[in-house]
C-alpha cells in the first residue's frame, strides 16, 4: 500500500493531537441548570498561531523519527486488511449457498469435495491465463477438491461476450468435461478473447451452434453474469483472478503452493 506524506502526516497529527484533545474534553463542564459561558478567546480548539507551532512541532519529529511514517502506515495497513478480511467473512457466510453451491456456475473436479475452492475469472486477464495452470494441477492432484468457476467480465466488450458464450457452453454440457476442454481453449489460446475468437473455439470443440448462439442471449446467461457480478462486488472482489475458499477471499495468482496452503488449512 503506498501513502503519500501528506497522508501520512495527517495520520501522525491525529496521534500527537489526540492527548491535547483528551485534556480538552476533561475540562469542567458546567451544570444543567446554568447556560455554559464559553472563555474568552476559545471560539476554535487552537489559535493559528498555536496550530503552526504544532505542524512545527510534527514536522520536526517526523523529520527525525521517519521510521515512525513506516510503523503508522503499516500497522493501518493492518487494520484495514483485519476490517476487510472481517467483512468478507460475513459476506461469505451470508452468501454461503450463492457461492459455493449456485445452480448457475461451473463445477469441476469432485462435486461432493470436502473443500470447495471458487474462481472469479475473466477470460481477457493475463494472470488468469497463468493461473489456469494451478487449476488444473489442483484437479488432477486432489480428488478431493470441489472447483468452481465464475465468470466475472471486467476487461471490456469483449469478456461480456466471451462469457455470455461461456455460459451457453456450460447450458449444453452438465458433465463440464466440453465445457472444460472450451475454456482451456478459450483461456489458454493467444491474442484477445472476444465474440468471434470464443464463437470459433465452442465450433471447435464441437457445441451445437445454432442453439449455443439462441442460448447466449438468454435469461439464463444473464442471471448467472448478474449473479456473479453481484457476489464480486459484495466480497469486494475487483480484479481477477480472485478466489474464495472456507471464509477467506484470496486476491491474485498467488501461486500453485499458496492455493494448495488455503486447500489444506481448510481441511483442518
């Protein structure tokens, strides 16, 4: 996370500020049944001339205590990954059903896995493409996995519609194993994903056209993109790929051995 001084700076006021603000609020206060007289001269907290002597007094501490900056910086860096880490538990728990068992996404590997890890992906993201990888090491290395992959469309135009074909793809095939063998075409190939390109790759892979083509535009495949975009943006989810597994939300292609740590620590 990268604060800018100014930021900072305002952060250590506080701070410095707060013991000032305490004495202040320890001030006598008069009883209910007089009408309170404020002193002379204290219409503000501080006089300017008073305030600059503090912003003095700051500056000259930062200036020769800089790794205070770090430490203030770091530990609100913590605060708000505990805060945010906190509510996607909630959001987890109160969206239970929708994310990890929605009749509108894509199962892989085990369905009755004991641990079930989902995917927020989007077909035009780089680090999707290399976390495609980790999936499918995950798939043939644990039997007992439950995958699940949603289609979240970020990029532009073109991953609406390369999901909108997507979802019609899965319409056809229950099993998921077309749909699979699409997707890692689809995912895996260069250049960008759009209409076209994802068109060519359901022809290939052997879909029924005609009824991929009525199905794209259809309610179903709008609920499920709906569905999806709604559950990113209530996990605060907002880049891809992102995953969620037991109560935590996983952000990045972390890596093979970081998803396999969340795998594991689940099953404990």
């Amino acid at each position: 996370m990268t604060w800018s001084l100014r930021t900072a700076f305002a952060i250590l006021t506080i701070v410095l500020l707060a013991p000032l603000a305490a004495a202040q609020d320890r001030t006598p206060q008069a009883s209910p049944a007089t009408t309170p007289v404020p002193p002379t001269g204290a219409s503000e907290a501080f006089s300017a001339a008073q305030a600059r002597e503090i912003e003095n007094i700051v500056k000259n501490y930062l200036v020769q205590h800089p790794e205070v900056l770090q430490e203030a910086m770091e530990a609100l860096d913590r605060r708000q990954k505990e805060a945010d880490a906190e509510k996607a538990r909630v959001t987890i728990k109160d969206n239970n059903a929708t994310i990890f068992n929605s009749t509108h996404q894509v199962v892989l590997g085990n369905p009755q896995g004991k641990v079930t890890m989902v995917e927020f992906f989007d077909y035009n993201c780089a680090f999707c493409k290399r976390a495609m990888a980790d999936m499918l090491d995950l798939l043939k290395t644990d039997s007992d996995l439950k995958f699940v992959l949603k289609e979240f469309p970020v990029l532009g135009p073109g991953s609406v519609d390369a999901a909108h074909i997507a979802v019609a793809a899965r319409m056809q095939d229950p099993s998921g194993k077309k749909y699979m063998e699409f997707h890692q075409k689809l995912l895996g190939g260069r250049g960008p994903a759009d209409k076209m390109r994802a068109l060519a790759v359901a022809k290939d892979v052997g879909f029924d056209m005609t009824r991929l083509e009525k199905d794209m535009n259809s309610d179903e495949v709008k609920a499920t993109i709906e569905e999806n975009m709604k559950l990113a943006d209530a996990l605060g989810v907002s880049g891809t790929p992102s995953y969620v597994v037991g109560d935590e939300v996983v952000v990045g292609a972390v890596g093979l051995d970081e998803l396999r740590a969340k795998i594991k620590n689940e099953r404990k």
